[in-house]
C-alpha cells in the first residue's frame, strides 16, 4: 500500500512537471513567433525600456543658469541714493536712450529701481550710510527667490563697454569692475533689497548694517 502511493504521488508530480514544461515549451514557440514575423521587436522593447529608465523630469531637462561672476561692495548712500555705471558714461548711450538727467528725474522712493544705457539708479530708504551691494552675472534667467528678500524691482541695462561697477552719488566710483563679457549688449538687472545686519556706526564713517541689496544681471535681447 505505501508503495503504491508512494508511486500515485511520484507520477502526479511528473505529469504537473510535465504540462510545466510542455507549458514552458509553448512559451518559447510563441516567442520565437514573435520573433520570426517581428524580429526588431525585443530589440524595441529593449530600447522603450532604456529610454523610461532614462527620462528626467521636465525640470530637470530645462537650462539651468549659472552664476558666472560675483562682486562684493560696501557702498556709500548718500541722498538715498547709488549707482550701477559704465565707464563709458553719457557719451557711450546710443541715440534715442533716456539721458542720466532724464534718468534721475524718474527715480525716487516710487520708482526704487530705474535703469537706462550705461546707468542704473537704486533708491535706498535711508539718507546716508553704508550698504552690502552685491552684484551677480549669470548667463541666463536666475533662479526665483523674492521670499529671501522685501522687494524686488527688474529694469534693461545696456552697456555699451560690457563692464560695470558701483557709483556713489557724489565721490569716485568702485574699483572693483564687473566685465559682462560683450560690448553694446542689454542685460536684464533684478535689484533686491532688504534690511541690513543691524545699524552699526564708527564715527565719522556713515552707519552700517541699515541695507542690504543684491543687483542680478543676464543677457537678454534688446
């Protein structure tokens, strides 16, 4: 009896094993069928599953910009105002540009940030002191980041030398010279600002630590 099933129990598991591989069989047929009447089609599939594993997200396929260039100044506030200049100057504005008079007239607690050929005008809230300018060059479209900052304002700049730097008001302007990389070219320029470190002051030097302000240029078109 226990041999016989034994032997009931050993053919059962064959004949399982055998539709498995008859199974298993038909499988391979129907494959090379496939492979036969298409035979670039596991070569496609290969590719799709690739090209899936692949993709990135559309974020991640746009055009990152770069920061290129940066510039730090501590610069001199005075009648609440400072400057962003080309050495080249009036004489370097081509025809038709608003003037730096012109310019001037249009700036003001209303219009905190206003630009033109070689000049941009900032309008600071307070009368006097020593502000954190920082100028940064990025060769397109930076990254959006008001919440870091009060306000923000986005003007054109045209810069008929392809290099700019800080101005004061009155007195001589910074030594340090950001070049843009090409002349008779326009540039976007995003002014920031927002409260300083703290007020500070060593006298007779104007206060500090009052303002802070972030100037962000890139090519654009005219």
């Amino acid at each position: 009896m226990g041999d016989g099933r034994h032997a009931s129990v050993r053919a059962a598991r064959a004949g399982k094993l055998g539709r498995a591989l008859r199974n298993a069989d038909r499988s391979v047929i129907r494959t090379d069928r496939i492979k036969a009447d298409r035979p670039h089609f596991f070569g496609e599939l290969r590719v799709r599953s690739m090209n899936v594993h692949r993709r990135r997200p559309e974020h991640c396929r746009e055009h990152m910009s770069r920061l290129e260039a940066q510039v730090e100044e501590s610069i001199k506030v005075d009648g609440h105002q400072f400057m962003l200049v080309d050495p080249d100057g009036a004489p370097g504005q081509p025809e038709g540009a608003v003037s730096f008079p012109d310019l001037a007239d249009m700036s003001g607690p209303a219009a905190w940030f206003v630009a033109t050929a070689n000049l941009a005008i900032v309008t600071s809230a307070h009368q006097w002191h020593l502000a954190d300018v920082t100028l940064e060059l990025w060769d397109g479209k930076p990254p959006v980041d008001d919440s870091e900052w009060a306000k923000n304002a986005t003007a054109r700049l045209y810069s008929s030398s392809g290099k700019v730097r800080l101005a004061q008001i009155l007195g001589s302007p910074s030594e340090k010279v950001m070049n843009l990389g090409r002349e008779g070219g326009t540039w976007a320029v995003e002014a920031s600002c927002r409260p300083g470190s703290g007020w500070r002051r060593r006298a007779p030097q104007p206060p500090e630590g009052l303002e802070s302000f972030r100037l962000r240029l890139w090519p654009t078109a005219g």
